[in-house]
C-alpha cells in the first residue's frame, strides 16, 4: 500500500509500485483530466504537479511517491477558476482540448515561480508540453493575461 495525498485528500493505493502515477490517476482514481499521450515523457498530455513541481505523470512509479502531493488539474482550484483556467476561457485557448490540462498545469508551475514571465520565458518553460493543434500562441497569450490579472 502507498499512502499519498492527492488534491488535498489522503489516498492509499494498492496498485505495484511500478505503476506509473498517470494510470493510478485515471484508472484508480477516476481522474481523468490527465491524459495520456505519448507514456514516454515527450508530450506533457500527463503534467501533474508533485510538491509542486511540474511532473510527468506517466513515468513517475507510484511506489516512488509515498507521502508526497500531488495535484492534478482537478485540484487546482476548487470551482475551475484558477487565474489560468479563466484566461484559457478568455482567449479560447483549445481546439481538441486534448493537451489543455497538462498546458495549464505546465503553466501554473510557471506563474508560481515567476508571477510575471516574459514571453520568451513562458515559451522557453511551455516547450515541454506539445499541441498538435498549434494552439502555442494562444497559450503564450493566456499566460500573460493570467499573470496580469493574479
Ligand atoms: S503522456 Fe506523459 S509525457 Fe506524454
Ligand atoms: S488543443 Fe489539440 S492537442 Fe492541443
């Protein structure tokens, strides 16, 4: 059993240690807000936060988390409207949508350790995290307007 705390709320798992926390996440929990995509640590869909760091969800085992946080997009803010999550709203950042919590997440990590980025500093942190939409400067712009209004 590993004991964690996820979006503020103690959890035991019983999944093998090995198990990625992407699928612990999803398929335990039924968090579904973070995705899969590549499982290989190249697109950033599975961005989650461990004690506050930006992680990707689907190469971290869970047996290496014991006792740590962890957030998921679900849990970044209690009604969905963290600062980002409004300026995704207002500049209409998605398409398919499929890449859009591990991007916020990203992003959140971002403001939280520089709360007024510059835009070549929002594209250099945002380069880890892949749309196939190619909705980057969307993104960029939501950043800023988030980091405006926080
Ligand atoms: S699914 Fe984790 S980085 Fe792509
Ligand atoms: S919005 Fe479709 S992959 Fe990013």
């Amino acid at each position: 059993m590993i004991d964690l705390i996820v979006n503020g709320e103690a959890v035991r798992s019983d999944a093998a240690p090995e198990t990625a926390l992407l699928w612990v996440l999803r398929e335990h929990l039924g968090l579904t807000g973070t995705k899969f995509g590549c499982g290989a640590g190249v697109c950033g869909a599975c961005t989650v936060h461990v004690g506050g760091q930006p992680v990707f969800a689907c190469l971290i085992p869970v047996g290496d988390l014991a006792g740590q946080e962890v957030t998921t997009i679900e849990g970044l803010s209690p009604e969905g409207d963290h600062p980002l999550q409004r300026a995704w709203v207002a500049e209409q950042v998605p398409q398919c949508g499929y890449c859009q919590s591990g991007q916020i997440m990203r992003a959140a990590a971002l403001l939280a350790e520089a709360p007024d980025p510059s835009r070549e500093e929002i594209r250099d942190f945002m380069s880890t995290n892949l749309c196939r939409c190619g909705t980057y400067n969307r993104i960029v712009k939501a950043v800023q307007r988030a980091a405006g209004e926080a």
